[in-house]
C-alpha cells in the first residue's frame, strides 16, 4: 500500500491548519503582557476537558469583555465571569474556572504586576522553572503549561523546539518522526511552531486517514 512521503504530509498539515489555537485568537506577536496574559487564560480554558472550540469561544467572550490583562480580570467579579463562560459554552465547568482566572489574576499580579515577562526572568529563562513557576497559577497544570510552551516558544526562544507529548505522538502515527528533533527536520521557525500545533489538532479531530489520504494525492 502506497505511503505518502513525510514532505507531503507537512505540506497537508500546515495547508488543514494553517494557523495555531493562538493565531486564532489574534495572538501572533507575544511581546506584551496583554497578549502573554491571554495565551495563559487559553491555556487555562484549553486544558479542561472540553472541546477546543468550546474553549476558544469562551476565551473570546472574555476578551470581548475586554478583561485582557490580568488586572481587568482580576477587577471583573466571579458572577461576571461565569456568566460570561456559561453563555459561551464553558458552562460544565464555568463557576469554577471562573475562580480560577480570578486566582491566577490575583497571584500574577501580586508576584509579578501581571506580567509574565517578570515570570520569565525570575525563572532565569530556563523552560524547567518557568514549567515550574507557571504551575504555581491556580488551574494550570503540566497540560496547560505545554499549551503555552507551544505557542509562547516563537517569543520564548530558551523553549524551542518544543512539541509536547500529544503532538509527538501524532506525529508518530503520521510517520513523521518520534522525536521533537525529527520534526525540527521537517519544519523551522513558524512553520514547526503551526506543525506541531497542527498534530494536535489532527489527533483532536481524528482525521488521521484523511490527511493521509489528502497528501498521497499530492504525490
């Protein structure tokens, strides 16, 4: 049986998913406390079980509400924020996540002004500490943190390359690879940062014989 070749399968991912969960929300550039504060709160959302989408429409509801920086969230009450995640969707786990995003507000703003910038620098840029001092935030754990390590590690240059375990086991169901150094043979810069989120994706959607299928025909 025909395989398709490993430049045929990178070319379908990135052309499926074209952009990262991050990109989806607007967050490209990573070079401000708002936008750094954001990621965080997706990957808070993301990292509960709930559907992705789910997820992202909840943390659109939230930055529509304006509350982008970790002190208009911590200002906004725990009614306004669960109303805001139940009418989004998130309902399933909306009044205690909304604790959460006031938690981890309060707490960045305590150690940090609200600024991960500072988290990163007391962690001396090294990604094991910044593992570490990430998870003090209340709701996010090793799974919320590898959200973050994914999109942050394109402003973050001490995290790349990373892929985290799902992506590398996607990747090996793939062909592609089983290892974060095979998939930095294959894409670099933003193009491995959108492949690595692209596996995710593929194995969230369950579109593994699709996307086969789809680069074969590229051959």
């Amino acid at each position: 049986m025909a395989k398709p070749s490993r430049q045929d399968l990178v070319r379908e991912l990135l052309e499926r998913y074209p952009r990262t969960y991050g990109e989806d929300l607007g967050l490209r550039h990573l070079d401000s406390p708002s936008a750094l504060f954001r990621l965080l709160v997706m990957a808070l959302l993301m990292s509960a079980r709930i559907r992705a989408s789910i997820a992202l429409d909840a943390a659109r509801a939230l930055f529509d509400r304006r509350w982008t920086t970790a002190k208009a969230m911590a200002e906004a009450s725990w009614a306004e924020r669960t109303r805001v995640l139940n009418r989004s969707g998130y309902a399933r786990y909306d009044e205690r996540t909304s604790r959460m995003l006031g938690d981890t507000s309060d707490f960045l703003l305590e150690h940090y002004r609200g600024d991960l910038r500072r988290l990163r620098e007391e962690a001396g840029r090294d990604p094991s500490a910044e593992r570490r001092l990430l998870k003090r935030c209340k709701g996010v754990g090793d799974v919320g943190v590898d959200i973050f390590f994914r999109e942050a590690q394109r402003a973050w240059s001490e995290l790349y390359p990373f892929a985290d375990a799902k992506a590398v086991q996607a990747a090996g169901r793939l062909g592609l690879g089983r290892d974060v150094a095979d998939l930095r043979r294959l894409a670099s810069g933003d193009d491995f940062v959108r492949l690595v989120s692209a596996l995710v994706r593929v194995d969230l959607d369950r579109v593994y014989d699709d996307v086969r299928g789809q680069a074969l025909r590229r051959s």
